[in-house]
C-alpha cells in the first residue's frame, strides 16, 4: 500500500495530484461461497492496482463551483464475477487499463430560489490482456450522470427532482450481452417541522 497526495491552494482555486498502490485480497465469500448458482474460487489471486489522478476544484464563499477529477488505472489480476452455463463464479480476469474523469458542479448558495447539483462520470474500463482484449469490463457503464434540482419554498418546505442516467452495461467480457441505457426520475416534497423530517418521493 502507498499514497502520496500533493494538493495546492491559490485563493477560492485549488489543484492536487495523486498517486497510490493497492492490494485487495478475495473475501471469503469470492473464494468459498456455494449455492444460488454460484461458486467460490479457492485459486484467486489478490487484485493489486496502480492509480494515477489530478485534478482542479473552485468553489466561493457561497459553495458554488465546479471540481473536474481525471484518472488513470492500471489493474493486475483484478477480480470479477462470469457466468458459464448458468454458474457464477469468481475469476481473475487478467489486466486492465481504467481511464476517465469525475465532475462535479453546484450552484450552492449563489441563488436564493433553487439549488442545482450535477455530477457526471465517464470511465472506460478496458481489458488489455487475455482473449477479450479491448472490451469494456462488464457491469461498468461508461457513462454516469445525476442531476439534482432542490426549490425551497419555504425555509421549512422544499420541492426536491432527481434525474439518473447510467449508459448500457456489459453482462459479460465478450460484450455480447448487454443491459440498454437507463433513466430514472424522482420528484418529491420534504417538510422540516418541530425538528421532525416529512418526506414523500414518486
């Protein structure tokens, strides 16, 4: 395990860079689970993983700005579920290179009348050894967004909307199989009354 983080502050602006090193070792569960259709694997090998990230944040007085968080990873012997035969079973699926960026955008308290936040990830998780070099890893989308829109009528009563997006997901390392692009929208009310919390979502 090693990290080393350097981070540089110019008024409201700050910069960092970051690299680290980690190990993480198969649970028990990965290596001796058996029943629902699936198995444990006793042979894995720990999953070790060198990240490279830099980045910039700007945020005021009034918590609005913007932070974006490029980064680079390179994975060795990293662990992951496949399914042969309708059996799920723990597996080291070789080497891969994860590459992509996290954003990060609030209005805070810059309007009096409503709060946007809005969070975007893109990340493409690429295998670059073994027979199905090249493809994305299963069950990583590449895109993530979440916008959120909270409107306070009150100082007690707010309207609060939330937007998700998840782009298509790989069922399998052949990206053969695949689940589509997925929205999800929620609208709700939540009032704050003598220290209690009402809240209805649809």
């Amino acid at each position: 395990l090693f990290d080393l983080k350097i981070t540089k502050r110019v008024g409201e602006l700050s910069f960092f860079t970051e690299i680290s090193r980690n190990t993480t070792h198969p649970v028990f569960q990965q290596l001796y689970y058996s029943g629902s259709g699936g198995k444990g694997n006793p042979d894995l090998k720990s999953e070790h993983s060198l990240s490279f990230y830099c980045g910039g944040n700007f945020f005021n007085k009034k918590k609005a700005g913007i932070s974006i968080k490029p980064f680079l990873i390179f994975y060795k012997d990293k662990i992951g579920w496949s399914e042969e035969n309708g059996l799920w079973q723990c597996e080291n699926i070789n080497s891969s290179v994860n590459y992509g960026f996290d954003t990060f955008f609030s209005t805070g308290n810059f309007f009096t009348y409503f709060l946007l936040e809005c969070d975007y990830s893109l990340c493409r998780a690429i295998l670059s050894s073994g027979e199905n070099s090249g493809n994305q890893i299963m069950y990583t989308p590449v895109h993530n967004l979440n916008v959120r829109l909270t409107i306070p009528f009150t100082k007690n009563f707010r309207w609060h909307n939330e937007f998700r997006f998840t782009s298509k997901k790989f069922l399998d390392n052949s990206n053969k199989k695949s689940v589509p692009d997925s929205f999800l929208f929620n609208t709700g009310f939540l009032w704050n009354i003598n220290k209690l919390e009402f809240s209805a979502t649809w």
